[in-house]
C-alpha cells in the first residue's frame, strides 16, 4: 500500500486542488473516466462540508485528505478537527433513503451525504475531535472479476 496525504486551508478554493490529485491518482490505477468523476464528486462534497461546517469563518482551520493505494481499491479520508456532527443523527433527520432513493426523496441539506454514500463503494463517517469521511472504491475491473465469477457460478 501506498498512502499519500494533503492539508489544505479549510477554504473552498482549495477543493479543486483535491479533485485534480484524485484524478491523477485514481488514473494512474485504471479507474474508468465514470468511476473517477463518481470519486470526484464524492471527495468534493465530503471536502466541501468540512470547508463550510467545520470552523467558524474567523477561526480558519484545515482539512487533511489521505488517499490510502491498493492494487485492487482506492481509500480516500477526508478529516477535519472542528466542530463535529453526528452522522447517523444527520442522516435521519434528512433521509430516510436508500440505495434506490432519488435526490427528489431528500430534504434539503441531505444531498451531500446522499452522493457520497451512493457513488462510493464503502463510506464510514467517525466523529471524534472533528468529522473523518473515510470512502472506499473498489477497482472496476476487480468488480467485474468478481461479478463474472459470480455469474458463471449462477449459469452451473
């Protein structure tokens, strides 16, 4: 495994930096083009939230994104050390939803959380000292290997 890590200023200039390194790196692994616009409108949007929801405006602040590389998947954290929420509280109180939910099902404010959870493979939220978005992706072409396999088992 491979890990790199940035810190940016929690400002929302800084985001685009994130989605071009992403875009590199997942490249580089042999995401498809869809898979790494999925990943970088996730990572954007987990950036984003701590950009605008960790730190009062005059408090500053950074946001840390690791990118954890492995042959078969991309991790991707996304942390910040304001002021924390809680996750599964959030969620209730914009959802509920599924993976069958549309963006028309959600109130306003659940949009975020929604996009990250439905274009990621795995999302895990902890809430510490600040919120931590770990998001996984797992390789195309290792699901379809994987699908493939399960398929030709269905067709014995």
């Amino acid at each position: 495994m491979e890990y790199i890590e940035i810190k940016i200023p929690a400002k929302p200039e800084y985001v685009g930096v994130i989605r071009l390194t992403l875009s590199g790196i997942a490249g580089r692994m042999g995401f498809s083009y869809e898979e790494i616009e999925d990943m970088k409108i996730a990572v954007s949007e987990a950036c984003t939230n701590a950009v605008q929801h960790a730190y009062r405006a005059d408090e500053g602040g950074e946001v840390v994104i690791g990118f954890g590389i492995y042959p078969e998947k991309l991790e991707t954290m996304v942390a910040d050390y304001g002021k924390s929420f809680h996750f599964e509280k959030m969620k209730d109180r914009f959802g509920p939803y599924t993976k069958s939910s549309t963006a028309d099902d959600l109130s306003e404010g659940g949009l975020g959380i929604f996009l990250i959870e439905t274009l990621m493979d795995e999302v895990h939220v902890l809430n510490d000292s600040g919120v931590t978005v770990f998001m996984v992706k797992h390789v195309c072409g290792e699901r379809e290997t994987h699908d493939t396999a399960i398929s030709n088992l269905e067709t014995k």
